[in-house]
C-alpha cells in the first residue's frame, strides 16, 4: 500500500473490481443443476374508456391483427381502447429447467395458443386452466402465442444456455 492517501482514480479502480468480484459471486450463484420452474399466465385484456367531451375519438385505427379492440363512442359519448396480452409476458428460466406454465383465461372468450419450440398447441378458454410442463433443452428465445390477438399477445420464453 502507498503510504499516501489514493487518489479519485484509484478510489475508482478499487470499486471497479470489487463490483467485478460481487457480480461474478452472483452470477456464480446461478443453480448448478435443473430446476422445476412454475409459472402462472394470464390471458387479460387492460381496457381505457373516455367520454367525448374530455377527449375525442381517435381518427386513426391501431395496426390490424386482433390485439386491440376500440370501441366507437356510444350513446353516451363514451369510447373504449384495449389490448389483449399474456401476464407476464417475458419469462426467463435456465436450460434444462423443466418448465410448468399454467394458462388461465381470464378475458377473451378463447385463445388458440402454440408454444411453437416445444410442441405445445391448445385453445384456452375463459374460465378455464391449461398447465403444459416441458423440459426447455435448448437455449434462445421463444415464443408463446395467441393466434387471433396480434400483435399484442405474443410472450416470449428466454431460455438461458448452460455453460
Ligand atoms: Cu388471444
């Protein structure tokens, strides 16, 4: 050690490397085998409404595909804007995990749904539950989606490789 005080750039370098050692013990901490991963998703449909006189009725349509709804202002000069999506809609889990998603329809009547990656094809309807388990055996990014809501309800799967 210097018998002199450590100068800003020194000070700098210091916490550079003990931030380095803490990430890496974090990223150490990662599982060293397979986990059963349980996740619970949901089919929703966030909803605004406004009436005429606060704000006016969008003279735009939103992209086509199924995903948004606007309903025109009624009688009452209320108009409403939503949006069909998955909750969560990202999920991060590690390869080789074996991976239980449970479907619950919450809005919309039904969802025709495919997890492409993993051979996975159902309806889910409101109301109802469907659980799919798979073991997730190959990393990258996949998706989960609903074929008659797009382009909003399509989630995506991160499969993180094993060193
Ligand atoms: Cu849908």
């Amino acid at each position: 050690m210097s018998p002199y005080p450590a100068s800003p750039q020194q000070i700098i370098r210091r916490c550079l490397a003990v931030f380095a050692l803490a990430a890496g013990a974090v990223l150490q901490a990662a599982p060293a085998s397979a986990e059963s991963r349980f996740f619970t998703v949901l089919a929703v449909e966030p909803r605004g409404g406004v009436t005429t006189d606060r704000e006016p009725f969008p003279t735009q349509p939103l992209p086509g595909g199924g995903g948004y709804v606007t309903n025109p202002p009624n009688a009452q000069g209320r108009w409403e804007v939503s949006a069909y999506i998955w909750q969560p809609s990202q999920i991060v889990v590690n390869q080789g995990d074996e991976v239980t998603l449970e479907f619950v329809g919450i809005n919309g009547a039904e969802h025709p749904t495919t997890i492409t990656a993993f051979g996975q094809s159902f309806t889910l309807k409101r109301g109802h539950a469907h659980r799919v388990t798979f073991v997730a055996d190959k990393a990258g990014m996949f998706g989960f989606v609903c074929g008659t809501h797009q382009p909003s309800m399509t989630g995506s799967l991160v499969v993180l490789p094993r060193p």
